[in-house]
C-alpha cells in the first residue's frame, strides 16, 4: 500500500512512498521547524547539545526572517512620519506577542516529530487540541490588536497591515503544510 508524503520544495509535486517505511526522518523534522521559525520568537535553550546547536541555528533563521518580515512591511505600508511614529513601538509590541505564539506552535510540532512514528490517538487528539488553542490564540491577537493600529495610524492603514502581515504569514503556513507530513 502506498501513502502521499507532502512535497519538497525542490520537486513541487507529490511522491508516493511505501507504507511501513518512514521517510521523513529527524533531519527533515529539524528542517521544517527551520521554516516555522521564519515568524516565530526565539527558542529557548535546551539541555542537549544537539538541540542546543538546532535551537540556536533556528534563531538565527528567526531573527533574519523578521528583519526581512520588518523590511516589506516597512516598504509596503510608506508611512508618513506622523503615522510612523506610533506604528513601529506598537507594531513591535505585536511582534513580540506573535513571536510568542509562535513557539508554541513550535512546541507542537515538536512533540509531533518526536511522536511521529508511534503517535496514538490520545497523543493526536492532545496535539490537535493544541493546534486549535494556538489557531484561536492567534486570531485573538489579531482582534485584539486592529483596534490599536486602528487608533494609531487610521482605519484604512490599519487594515493594510493587517492584510500584509496575514500574507506574510500565510506564506510561512504554506511552508509548514509542504514540510510537516500527515499522519500515518
């Protein structure tokens, strides 16, 4: 019997691969929360030092991703002087939260590498009931946060970088979808 496993960025399409045999091995695990981590906050330290090196490599790719997420915000959104002003202490403040949530997405994902090859139902049911919570959370903060961009720079404004930072994050969904394999 065969299963589909998610595409590599490289190949764009899906493969098949014979069931019983995983080929999505730790490395790829460590790869995809790479790309995860693009919009994400800085990971703890672990006591490892395989993990420790892993973790300090993926803040890295964090802290470069957000300098380049800051970037096109910055140029997409041309605030004036007046605007900029209380948009960037505010939009930082923002970050900081979504950067949060981000690692507990983080979290997730790697309980599910860790679990992957024996995952029972009570463990998917757990992970998923973690996935919603953190779904909800992030929804919560963008409600919760228009109304403060809203005040600050305008309604019109306010919703743009709403409509750009939902682009840029649906960008790093999309890559976690292509690198995060279903379920067996």
């Amino acid at each position: 019997m065969s299963r589909l496993v998610s595409p590599s960025a490289k190949q764009g399409a899906y493969c098949i691969a014979e069931r019983g045999k995983n080929p999505v091995k730790k490395t790829r695990f460590v790869m995809m929360l790479a790309a995860l981590l693009v919009a994400s906050g800085a990971m703890a330290q672990t006591a490892t030092t395989d993990q420790s090196g892993v973790d300090t490599d993926i803040a890295l790719l964090r802290s470069d991703v957000q300098a380049q997420k800051t970037d096109i915000i910055g140029k997409t959104m041309q605030l004036s002087d007046t605007d900029a002003k209380p948009f960037w202490p505010l939009y930082r403040e923002y970050s900081t939260k979504q950067q949060a949530l981000g690692d507990q997405r983080v979290a997730v994902i790697k309980d599910y590498a860790a679990q992957y090859d024996t995952l029972t139902d009570a463990q998917a049911d757990a992970l998923m009931a973690r996935m919603i919570k953190f779904n909800t959370s992030r929804n919560d903060l963008t409600a919760q946060y228009y109304p403060k961009f809203k005040k600050a720079i305008g309604a019109k404004q306010a919703a743009k970088f709403i409509q750009v930072d939902n682009r840029l994050t649906l960008l790093v969904d999309l890559q976690l979808v292509n690198s995060v394999p279903i379920i067996q």
